[in-house]
C-alpha cells in the first residue's frame, strides 16, 4: 500500500512539473491558464507535507499573518456577496485570498528544488520562441505600435517583455556562476547567446509595444540588478556581463531616442509639472483636478489622472480598511465617474480603494520580508545569488508598473505575485531545512517504494 501510494505521489510529482510552466504562461500567453495548474501543485504540497514529511517546516509568523489577512478578506467578500449582497461588485476581487496559498505553493517549490534550473532553461527557450514567433521587428523599430507575444493589449505585452528581459539577464548571470564552478565553456558561450539574443529581441518587442511605465521601469531595475551584481561580489565575469548588458541598452536607447521621447516624452513632462504642483498644494487631488482642467496633458494622462480622482475620492470614505466591495457603487458618486473605465490604472490605488491603509501595509510588509528572505539564502549560498537577484528586481520592476497601471489585477500580475509570494516562503523553508540538517532530497526518499 505503502509503495503504491508512493508511486501515486511521484506521477503527481511529474504532472506537477509541467504545472510549473502552467504558472508562469501568463507571461507567454494572457488567460487564466495559471489558475487551473495551481491547484495540482498544491494538492501535492498538502499531501507531502502532512502526510510524507515527517520535519516539516512551520510556516512561521509571516504564514500565520497570510492566513489572518485572508480570513479578513474572506470575511469582506462574504460580508459583500451573501451577508449584505451588493447590486453591483468589481471584477477579481478573489485575487486578494491569494496570500492563503503562499506557503503552500512555496512548499511545492521546495519539492521541485532540484529541477529548478532545468526549469529556468526551459523558460528561456519557451521565451525565445514566443518572442520570434510574435515580434515584428520592422514594424516596431519604424515607429509604429506593434504588439508582441500573445495578450489583450499591446501594454500588457510590454510589461510580460521586460519580465523576460530580467530573466534572461539573471539566466546568464547563473550561466557565468555555473561556469566557475562546473560547466565546459561552450555550454556557457551558448546559455548566454541564448539570453543575449532573447533581451536584444524582447527589448525591441517593448519598443514596439509602446509602453511609458515599462520603460522607466525598466530604467530603474536594471541598474538596481547591477549594483546588486557589484557588490555581491559574483565574479568579473558577471560584473562584465552587466556592463556589456546596461551599454548595449544604452547605446539602443541612443539610437531609438527619437522613438522612445515620442512614446514618454509627454507624459513625463506633464507627471514632472504635476509633481511640482502636488508640492506647492500638499494636495494631490486638487493638483490632478487642476491638470485636467488646463487641458494641458495628453489624453492618456488626463483618462489616468481622473481615474486617480476618482478612487480617492472613494479611498477617503475609509482610509483605514476600505471599502470593500462597495467601490464599485461608490464609482457613480465620484467627480469623473463618466471616465469610461473603472480600472483604476493604478496597482496601489486597486488595494486601498478595497482594503485601506491595512491592505498596503499587508503588502509592504510582505514584500519587505520576502526580499528579506532571499537575501538570507543568497548570503548562506542556500540559494543561486543570480535567483536573488532577479527575484529583487522584478519585484522592484513589478512594483514600478503597478504606479501607472492595474497589473496586479491582470493574468501576468497575478501569476507574478503567487510566484513571488511562494518563492519568498520557499527560501525561508530552505534557511529552516538548513538550521535543522534536513538534507534537501530527504522527501524524496521518503517517497521510494
């Protein structure tokens, strides 16, 4: 009986690996698909650890506080959909139950330890191949709007581009360490022309997609991943790499200035008047009401700035715990509520509309702790520091996006923050495995018939 469920367990274990790509093809492919594998790596996850595994981790403090936040939004939902039903509710609001799994979904990581890196290939090839099956190279470096991978808007495009663009980045900054450590040359040569060749197509991709906030995004990760790069120490040849990496952007951001100028130029001149207007009346509400009244910001702005009007306006209702579901009838009351959308283009403004100054801390506290956790495996070697890394500058660049856009509440945004909140409890579970002399394959020899 014993070896029969064994062998149950490891043809999930199999199917769950090709879950793994499941939950990142949003980024290759905007739908749901990530929601529907995300189950079976947490049915494997319950089963091992509560029935396989006999040290398994706790899920500590930040676990337990996961699971108060989700009861506390459980309870909101309830409260709006069947205790006092609302007539009308916004959309997606379950992702916000979504901190309930991450530590279960960061469990199931940790059974996949071993396959990670062949994972991380496997991305970048599945990448690569999105991206030239989708970009068209000449349309976008013309100046024209031309979208690439496969999501509703050439927007979202962007944002899973530079998504790809760090990946790849810390794929060949891995490449580099394995070399030093393992690896014959030609396998280095190749993993970083593969990576090479896929940011120099993505980039274009981006370019094309014409994206204000993925740009300056971008401007602002990249060099973060270099300090990071720098003053880990990981080597002159990653140090090199880097280099080569931010000229080359460089020198493309040179020779496209014209087109990237047209494509943020407005925008920043107006958010840099904006700013300066926000100072002088410490009201930001009144500031945007005045930029919208001069009819001096592009129309994209001007729609972003009403918006902005608007969920403040509902925000002020209750500044501590939010509205709820309730936001959603508030919309008719508000200023601009003729606006046209009720997507707030704003990630921050999507969680205090709903839950207050206590849902931003929620999230700021999480995000804190998770960085702090992979920067206590990166330092102990527990983890690839190039997996550090990357998993801080996306989480800088995601962070970054969602200041002029609801990426939070779109496919690749909600399969961005499961990986991420999984990956933080799975370098706190591999720190414990560590402290206590859990040998890294002991469940998996626990599951031989």
């Amino acid at each position: 009986m014993r070896g029969l469920a064994a062998r149950g367990l490891r043809g999930l274990s199999l199917l769950n690996l090709l879950c793994l790509f499941g939950l990142v093809s949003a980024v290759w492919v905007e739908s749901d698909f990530y929601r529907y594998t995300a189950p079976f790596l947490l049915l494997e996850a319950i089963l091992i650890y509560y029935f396989v595994d006999p040290k398994r981790p706790p899920i500590g403090p930040m676990g337990w506080l996961c699971a108060a936040w989700g009861a506390f939004v459980a309870y909101r939902l309830a409260d709006g959909y069947l205790i006092h039903p609302l007539a009308t509710t916004g959309s997606s609001e379950g992702i916000y139950l979504f901190p309930l799994i991450y530590p279960t979904l960061g469990y199931a990581l940790l059974l996949h330890r071993r396959h990670l890196r062949v994972i991380s290939l496997a991305f970048i090839l599945i990448s690569l191949v999105m991206v030239v099956a989708t970009l068209h190279p000449l349309i976008a470096m013309s100046g024209l709007r031309a979208p690439f991978l496969i999501h509703h808007n050439p927007i979202h495009s962007a944002v899973a581009g530079g998504f790809i663009v760090l990946a790849a980045i810390g794929f060949a900054l891995d490449c580099l360490r394995q070399w030093r450590r393992c690896w014959r040359l030609h396998k280095t040569i190749l993993g970083l022309a593969l990576a090479g060749t896929l940011v120099s197509l993505t980039i274009i991709g981006i370019l094309g997609a014409q994206s204000k906030g993925v740009w300056i995004a971008l401007a602002l990760a990249l060099p973060i991943m270099g300090i990071m790069v720098i003053a880990g120490r990981n080597g002159r040849g990653a140090g090199l790499l880097v280099g080569a990496t931010l000229l080359a952007l460089t020198l493309f951001a040179i020779l496209s200035r014209q087109e990237i100028v047209q494509i943020i130029g407005p925008s920043v001149t107006s958010a840099t008047g904006l700013a300066a207007s926000i100072g002088e009346s410490g009201d930001p509400a009144d500031a945007f009401r005045a930029a919208i009244a001069s009819g001096s910001v592009p129309l994209s702005f001007e729609e972003r700035l009403k918006i902005w009007v608007n969920a403040w306006e509902i925000w002020q209702t209750d500044l501590l715990l939010g509205t709820g579901l309730s936001w959603d009838q508030l919309w008719d009351g508000t200023s601009y509520a003729d606006v046209g959308y009720r997507l707030m283009h704003n990630g921050y403004l999507e969680i205090a509309v709903r839950y207050g100054l206590v849902g931003l801390a929620f999230y700021a506290l999480l995000l804190l702790w998770g960085l702090y956790q992979s920067h206590l495996c990166a330092r102990r070697r527990l983890i690839a520091p190039a997996a550090h890394v990357l998993f801080t500058a996306s989480t800088v660049y995601f962070s970054l996006t969602l200041l002029t856009n609801s990426n939070n509440r779109l496919a690749l945004g909600e399969s961005f923050m499961l990986i991420a909140g999984a990956f933080a409890f799975y370098c706190r579970f591999v720190r414990w495995q560590a402290d206590h002399g859990v040998a890294p394959d002991a469940i998996r020899h626990r599951l031989r018939p």
